[in-house]
C-alpha cells in the first residue's frame, strides 16, 4: 500500500483532521502541502512533525471561501511540487460563522457554509486535476449523518453543504474515472480534536458520555489519527478501483437505530 514519495495537499491541516491525515501520510512518506486560514504558528508546527516523520513540505496560506486564492494556493503548489498526487478537502469556518438553526441563519452564515465545502471543492478539484496524472486521489471530508438528517438544528448550513459536497464527489467519480483519478468522500462521525471542541463544554460531555455508552459500538469517539489511516488507505494504488463513495470512519456508529437505546441494541 505504499504512498511513498507522493505529493499530497490537506487544506485545513494544522490541527484536527487534517493534521491527523497529514502526519499519516507523512509517515507514508508522502510530501504534504499545510494550508492554513489564520493559524500560521499551528501550521509551522504541523509541518515541523512532518519532517521529523521523514518526509517535507511547506505551508499555504488561503482562505478557501474565495475562489481567488483557491487558485493562488494550487499556483503555490505547482511552484512547490510541480505535481499533485493526493488533494484532500477538509477546510471549514469556525462553528460561530454557521453554527445556527434554520429560522435564524443569516444568508451570509449560510454562504460561510457552502463556500467553504461545496464551492470550494468545485473550485479545488478543477484546480487539482490540472496538476495530476493517472492513480491521483482526491478526497472530501464530510459529515454524513448531518447531512441527511435534520435533527440539529444549528447544523443546517453546514449540513445542507456537506450534502452538495458529497453529492459533487460522486459527479466528479464519474468525470475522472477514465483519467484513473478516484473522488471519496470520508465521515468521521464525531470525533476528538474537532469542530466538537468547539461547542459549549455541556454539549461537548453529552456527546462524549453518549457515544461511551454505546452510541459508538466501539465505545469511543474518533481521533484524527483514526481518520489519518483511512485517508492514508485510500490513497494507495490498492484503492484504485473504490470511486464515488462515502466512506463511514466511525466506529460503527453510522450502524445504530435511533429509536432503540444503545444498551438494548448491544445487548
């Protein structure tokens, strides 16, 4: 499953996920790309642990709501790497800038959503397609609960984003398939070190002692590191026939029954 010596571009990868997808596949040996929006020193410093995984890379700065500076990050990349082998979309706003139910979101918080993911990776992926060859990954994170059901309400922008974005993965599958380039998109699913810190410390336990109770079969939120290793898997050339799907990273928690407590579904 080597990735060795691949070229690679995380957008938001100074912390969470995508410093979790980062350091995996620097590990793997894969050259990594570090864009950042506003936190330079987090981005200096997530570069800094790729190369004492023994690989290299630079830092980019963008803010991906603007297709402007989409464009000037990938004219940073070919200057850079010359190539691109690998693209992952992970970028997003902070909870504040979305973070509202559908009777109170204003047009502008709803575009800080929809910006950031579905125009964003329309505007990427053309972008990226340009750099790549036959065998290029390009992969989406997304939230897949969120984005087919409507029970937090809070999360409608984002949610009703991520929907476009996931649906865009699978029009691109098709696009790229004779290029040999794969589209996917990962889930997390509820995870440390995330968009989930971000929320009131209440509403940060409630879905901690949940998911420990059950929720999550495996007993435990994600990590970034978890999250890493299946980015990391499906950009190996053993992926190559996978195109088009939403890949659940989970722990089985995309599997339970909202209508049963979890301690009767797990016996």
């Amino acid at each position: 499953m080597s990735v060795n010596g691949k070229h690679a571009l995380i957008t938001g990868s100074p912390r969470g996920i995508g410093r979790g997808i980062a350091l995996k596949l620097a590990a793997s040996g894969v050259k990594v790309a570090i864009h950042y929006y506003q936190n330079e020193a987090a981005a200096i410093d997530t570069l800094a642990q790729v190369r004492k995984r023994g690989a290299d890379g630079f830092v980019v700065q963008a803010d991906v709501s603007h297709p402007e500076q989409i464009t000037h990050m990938f004219r940073k990349v070919q200057s850079e790497f010359g190539k691109l082998d690998i693209f992952v979309s992970n970028a997003r706003p902070e909870a504040a800038a979305f973070f509202y139910p559908p009777m109170d979101i204003t047009l502008e918080q709803w575009d800080a959503a929809f910006d950031s993911q579905a125009k964003a990776f329309l505007v990427g992926v053309r972008e990226a397609v340009s750099l790549m060859g036959k065998g290029g990954r390009i992969l989406a994170i997304t939230y897949a609960e969120g984005s087919r059901t409507g029970g937090l309400q809070p999360w409608v922008g984002m949610g009703s984003a991520k929907a476009a974005l996931e649906s865009l993965v699978r029009y691109f599958a098709v696009t790229l398939a004779k290029r040999g380039i794969t589209v996917n998109a990962i889930s997390p699913g509820w995870t440390e070190d995330s968009v989930l810190n971000t929320l009131p410390q209440q509403a940060q336990d409630l879905i901690r002692n949940w998911h420990a109770r059950g929720w999550t079969p495996m007993g435990r939120l994600g990590t970034p590191e978890d999250v890493g290793n299946v980015a990391t898997l499906f950009c190996s050339e053993q992926a190559g026939w996978i195109t088009g799907q939403v890949i659940y990273a989970d722990g089985g928690a995309s599997l339970m029954n909202p209508e049963v407590p979890p301690e009767i579904q797990l016996g």
